[in-house]
C-alpha cells in the first residue's frame, strides 16, 4: 500500500519506532496538504487538534483514513464509513493493540489491519473513547489525591504499580500522555455528558494552563 501518514513528529516517531510498516510505502509530513500525494490509506496522527482537515477527507470517500479523534465528537466524524477513529495519542501508540472506533466496522477496516498486520479492538465512537477515557480518569484522581497532601506523586505511583500492576503510575501516564492531551480529553468528555465526576482536579487545570 501507499501510506500517507500526517501530523506531530513525537508521534510520528513514536508510530514508526512501534509498528511495522514492511512492504508498503510510507510518506510522512507534519501537516497535511490540500493537494496531498495519492494514497491507498491515510493516518492522521494530529486530526483532533486539527479537525478542519475532516471536510478534506470528507471529499475522497475511496481513501480509507485512520485518524486520532480522541477528543472529537462522533457526531463529526462517525457517519463518514471510511473514517475510522483511532487512539493515536502520545503514549498510546506503541500499545500491542490499536484501539478503531466505528459506527459500521466491516471488510474494508479488516483488510486494512490485516495488510498491515497490526491488532487491534474495536469500539462504538464515543468522545475520548474507552482506553484514553480511563486512563486520564485515573490520572485525574491521583491528582487530587496529590492535591490533598495524602501521599507524594512518587508514593501514588509506586502503590498503583505495586497494588494493581499497572505498567505505569498516573503520573508517569500524565507524563507520557502529555498534560495538555489528558486535560483535553476529560474537557471533551465533561462537555459532552455534564457528568460531574470528569470534573477536572485544580491542581491539573493548574499545571494546563502553566504550559499554554
């Protein structure tokens, strides 16, 4: 296959560093172009940050696009059956398994994932999908914890390693994510639920706005 992948060059590392492209043709470029190179598959690492760049895709029905729309509503994607919302965030793309959201999963997204050779799950679009969702929920709440003096950053990351087994501490996660990527997801998702327990934690909205 001819891929054109677009967006961030950390996660563009991180995507060639992690899976394997062999036998296809890889062509990258930080942003996409309108006139952009033929392609039989597009991955678009930055398309949340960037979601103007749907109504271009929206134009070439025939090129299936893998896209990171972590933090976009379905509403603005999922009806376009060749656009297929992926977890691309810093952090998450080295992960064994890739996670697809689609409203229609069929032949087309089983062919693609098979030519490349990745694994991957399949889930219904949802505003900061399932893995990213939980994770910066986690995150969220160790930052409160922090907030309130109970244990250091350090401690919180040791006891959520040792006591649950994950690969990383929430902080460790947050760092690996990036703040602005885990306060953005839980935004989206608070915006499009009203649920109070995505509010987010002072001292993350603190540390946010500190790098803006």
């Amino acid at each position: 296959m001819e891929i054109l992948v677009t967006g961030h060059p950390q996660r563009w590392e991180e995507l060639r560093n992690s899976r394997s492209f062999d036998g296809h043709t890889v062509h990258w470029e930080q942003e996409l172009q309108p006139q952009r190179s033929p392609a039989d598959l597009v991955i678009d690492l930055s398309l949340d940050e960037q979601p103007e760049n749907l109504m271009l895709y929206a134009m070439k029905p025939e090129v299936p696009v893998l896209a990171c729309l972590v933090k976009t509503a379905p509403a603005a994607w999922a009806h376009y059956p060749h656009i297929y919302g992926c977890n691309l965030l810093p952090g998450f793309i080295s992960m064994p398994r890739l996670e697809v959201a689609t409203a229609a999963p069929g032949k087309e997204l089983e062919n693609i994932m098979r030519q490349l050779g990745w694994e991957y799950d399949v889930i219904q679009p949802a505003t900061g999908m399932v893995t990213p969702r939980v994770v910066c929920m986690i995150i969220n709440e160790a930052y409160f914890t922090a907030e309130e003096g109970t244990a250091s950053r350090e401690d919180i990351d040791t006891s959520m390693k040792l006591g649950t087994n994950y690969p990383y501490g929430p902080f460790e996660w947050c760092e690996k994510i990036g703040i602005r990527h885990v306060y953005e997801v839980l935004q989206a998702v608070a915006r499009e639920n009203g649920n109070e327990r995505y509010g987010i934690s002072p001292l993350l909205q603190q540390e946010y706005e500190a790098q803006l």
